[in-house]
C-alpha cells in the first residue's frame, strides 16, 4: 500500500485506464457500436462535477442504480472482467451499453477512494458495501477534491481514445 502511495493520482489513472481501454478493444472485436466508449466518455466528463453537486454518497448510490438491475448485473460483469476471467461474448455485449461505461467508471472510482482511505476497507467489487462504509464519514466534504487530480486525468484519457456521441443535424 505505501508503493502505491508514492504513485500519483495521475499515474493511478493512467495504470487503471488500461483495464477500460481493454474491455473497449474487446468488445470493437465483437461489435460495430461504440456505446461502452461513448459511456465512460460521457461519465468521465459529469461525474466530477457531478459529486460535487449532489455528493459522494448520492452520485455513487446514482451510478451503481444505473449499472444493475436484476436481469443484467451489469456491474458484476464488469467486475469478472476487473478480475482477468473470460467472459461470455453476451456478456461482453451487455458491457457494450450505457450501463457497462457506469460499472466502468464506478469501479475506477471505488478504486482510487479504496487507495485514499486504506483504513475504511472498502471493497470496489461491493458498492453497496462501500456506500456503507462511507455513510456518516468526516471525510466525505473534502473527498471529491481527493479525487480530482485522479478523475480528470481519466476524463482526459477518456476524451483522447473514445468516440464522442454523434449528433445529428
């Protein structure tokens, strides 16, 4: 843990952005449409402001809601990608969706907040578990400024490699 607190929050992003970049590459492989990359690109640009506005508990309660629901477990997907194990090719097509760029970035954020409160224990594989944790923490005012170096660096990897949605004129 302490080798990883000499990593800055810019590095952290950049190390963990590869695992979004290889879920992307995996699905181009089994589909022409681009909404996973259009979904973290979306997420990675209002989620900072984001927690701000409505807070840590609220945004994190508000991603987890959009990536699972009782057909999908969209973001137990995610977290069998997360974790090196094949996943089915309609697996890889639910995470090809809205939902599948929510689990992302909720996981990438369930990350850092386990990296910058090591004492809490937080599980990013359980949201629900880390939303527990965090509810009634004195730290939670000054979390979304912690966070921030580590989440624009993701908004710009996210901006520089995904396709942005198209808008028609």
């Amino acid at each position: 843990m302490q080798e990883q607190a000499r990593i800055s929050p810019e590095e952290r992003a950049v190390n963990d952005f590869k695992l979004v970049y290889k879920l992307f590459q995996e699905i181009e492989k089994i589909s022409d449409k681009k909404d996973f990359g259009e979904s973290f690109r979306t997420r990675s640009r209002e989620a900072p402001s984001f927690l701000y506005e409505v807070g840590v508990i609220s945004a994190l309660s508000f991603m987890y809601a959009k990536t699972e629901d009782a057909d999908k477990h969209t973001y137990k997907i995610f977290i069998n990608f997360a974790r090196n194990a094949q996943i089915a090719k309609e697996d890889l097509e639910k995470l090809n969706s809205t939902a599948g760029g929510y689990a992302a970035y909720l996981y990438l954020i369930l990350l850092e907040m386990k990296r910058l409160m090591p004492g809490k224990n937080l599980d990013p594989s359980s949201p629900i578990s880390c939303i527990d944790a965090l509810t009634g923490s004195e730290i939670l005012a000054i979390l979304p400024s912690l966070l921030m170096p580590y989440l624009l660096e993701i908004k710009r990897l996210a901006e520089a490699v995904f396709p942005s949605k198209e808008v028609s004129r």
